[in-house]
C-alpha cells in the first residue's frame, strides 16, 4: 500500500470522528456530525514518518528555507519535514508562529531556525475557516518570511482553503474531509 494510502486509513482509524446524534461544537464557532483530531496521527511515529514523506515531496523543489505554521497543530508536521529532508540531504528547516507573542526571553511570534527574507511554506493539520491559517501567515510576514505556499493536511471543504487563497493563491490539500468519509 503506498505512503498516502497508508496515511489516509490512519487518519480515518485515529483521527476520523462521526457522531451524526450529537454533533461536535468546532473551534471555528459551528457544529458537525464529524470532527478531525490530526493529533492521535501528528504525534504517531507511523504517522510522522509518513506525513514527512509525503508533505517533503510536496515542497521539494519549491526553494524554500523552512516549513511551519501555528502552534500546536503545524508542528509535528513541521518537524516531520525538517527531519525526512534532512535524511533525503535536502534540509529544510522548522519554525513555529505562536498564537500571541511572548513578553519573557527573546520574545517574538516566530520561532525556529529563520530568519527575515526565507522563502517558507505554511503548514497546517485542518483547515476549516482558514482563520488559524491567516493568523500564521500574518505573523510569518509581519516577522518577514516570504510565505511561498499553504500545505494542510486535512481541508474540512467549508471555505476556508478559499479563504486563504484570497491571501496565498497555491494552497494544497494532502486530504479533504470526503477522502476521510470515503470507504
């Protein structure tokens, strides 16, 4: 079974959640019969080597410095890539944006190895409204990362790859919420 097919049934076993008579309240504000935890794949060891695989393969050839996104859903994913690119002698660096910058230490919203001007990709695990998915790229620019690509994991398909699009026009899915439904 190839790496993607592989990824999606873990991700329909461990990460797939139907519950049609009492539907989950999403973080976004609404309501679902389904709700996609990535983490139980994210933090899987099966999963990360997986999901490095396949998203290097995805920014492989896009000359871009480091991979990240907001905390905490992009960072597994983002360290999976860094170290698989690293294995296949093409490393790409890591870096997270935090939701709120902190006051202590070196302070900031970006952290990881970048610096101003890196070309970088914006990762995310579910992307619903895309409203968390702005917020690092806002602060990925505002800390002065050309931000090259969205790359998420799981598209709910409510508007929220759109919505991005308005901002950062290549956005890519691994998987949509019909890939997870599908038998």
């Amino acid at each position: 079974m190839e790496a993607r097919e592989q990824l999606r049934q873990l991700l329909k076993q461990r990460s797939f959640l139907y519950r049609p008579d009492k539907p989950f309240k999403l973080a976004a504000g609404g309501e679902s019969p389904y709700y996609i935890d990535c983490r139980p794949v994210t933090h899987n060891a099966r999963g990360l080597a997986l999901i490095g695989g396949i998203v290097f393969e995805m920014v492989r050839g896009l000359k871009v410095q480091a991979v990240g996104g907001l905390t905490m859903g992009a960072d597994p994913i983002a360290h999976a890539v860094a170290v698989t690119s690293f294995l296949k002698g093409e490393p790409i660096n890591a870096f997270s944006v935090r939701k709120e910058a902190k006051e202590h230490g070196a302070g900031g919203l970006v952290v990881g190895d970048v610096r101003p001007g890196d070309r970088v990709v914006i990762l995310e695990d579910v992307i619903t409204t895309g409203r968390s998915t702005l917020q690092a790229v806002n602060g990925a620019r505002d800390f002065g990362l050309e931000v090259a690509r969205v790359i998420v994991l799981v598209d709910r398909g409510e508007g929220g790859r759109a919505a991005v699009q308005e901002v950062i026009p290549e956005v890519d899915a691994v998987f949509t919420v019909e890939d997870l439904k599908a038998v």
